[in-house]
C-alpha cells in the first residue's frame, strides 16, 4: 500500500497530472471574524464544489502556502492537515501544508470537505488580520490533485478583526462614573 501511495504521490510531485482551472471548486475559510487580543483562535480550510461538473471525482490531494498579513497581530502557531488525509507537509517544505488519501475522497457528499485546520494566538495588539492560503496550479506540489480533473490551483483569503482587551483603568473609571451617578442620585431623593 505504502508503495502505491509514494507512486502516485511522486506522479503527483512531478506534474504527470494535467493543470485545469475549468473545475467549479470554491476553497474558503471557516472561522470566528472576530476575536479578543491575547486570545488563541483557529480557521478551518474547506473546499466545496468538487464533484459539480464530474459526479464520479475524486479528491486525492492538496498543498497550499498560507500567509499572514501582520504576523505581530496573531502569528500561525500550528497547522494540522484534517481526517482522512494524511500529513505530507513534512515532504514538501516549500509548500506550507499538504494532505493526502489514496484512494480518494470520492462524491456522496455536498458538504464541504475539510482540508486542514490553522492555529493563530492573538497577540495583545488590536487591528485587521488579513490571511490567505494559496495553491500554485504552476508549482506541481501545490493545488487540488483530483483524478478526472488533475491539478487544480486556488486561493482565497479572510480577514479577522482582532479586538483591544479594555484596559483595567477603563474599569476603574466606569466604576467611579458610576459611583458618582449613585450618589448624585441619592442626594437628589433626600
């Protein structure tokens, strides 16, 4: 089995499938688009739309690179590739995470399908986080690999609004505003 799956992952690697963009696929992030500084926080990365145009598909592989807009606002601490693919991430440095399954992930579902799942830590910034995840159909080791349709490439991008932590002095104002209201009050009904 093991022997099979380096075969068709080297016939993968080495462009032996052929590049179509023609496939109606749609690659997007799932996740919160907001998030409180200092907090962690993760994406899911899901693709949907494989087995539109071809009922008989099959999803065998994929690889993208992600990218970060401002890493000092939540830097990716981890990337795990999901279930059923296996974790090839190791045996394409250049590429950010890649996944496989051999055999395929075949149609009988309209659910998008779960490639890998992101791990940022909010730092204790607030701002606009923008992110990314590209696969190159011109780099052999990137995109979606399906059997009809080949290499297919992709990108899409979200952004997440990271959220300043009220400070403990707000806190302490808020509460003496308060205080102050109180006691006016109390004065006036006396």
């Amino acid at each position: 089995m093991n022997l099979l799956r380096n075969l068709a992952m080297t016939a993968l690697a080495s462009g032996c499938l052929a590049s179509t963009s023609a496939q109606a696929l749609s690659v997007e992030f799932l996740g919160p688009s907001q998030v409180l500084a200092g907090n962690s926080f993760s994406l899911e990365v899901v693709v949907s739309g494989v087995f539109d145009t071809d009922p008989y598909e099959e999803l065998l592989a994929f690889g993208f690179n992600v990218a970060v807009g401002d890493s000092n606002l939540a830097p990716l601490t981890g990337a795990s590739v999901s279930a059923p693919f296996d974790d090839d991430s190791a045996m394409f440095p250049e590429t950010g995470v890649a996944g496989s399954t051999f055999v395929g992930i075949a149609s009988g579902t309209s659910e998008p399908i779960r490639l890998a799942r992101l791990d940022f830590a909010a730092g204790p910034s607030a701002g606009l986080l923008s992110i990314s995840a590209t696969g190159l159909a011109s780099d052999p080791n990137q995109g979606l690999f399906l059997v009809s349709a080949g290499q297919v490439g992709f990108s899409a991008s979200t952004q997440v609004e990271i959220l300043a932590v009220p400070e403990p002095e707000t806190y302490a104002m808020l509460l003496a505003g308060l205080g102050i209201l109180a006691a006016s009050v109390r004065r006036r009904m006396s």
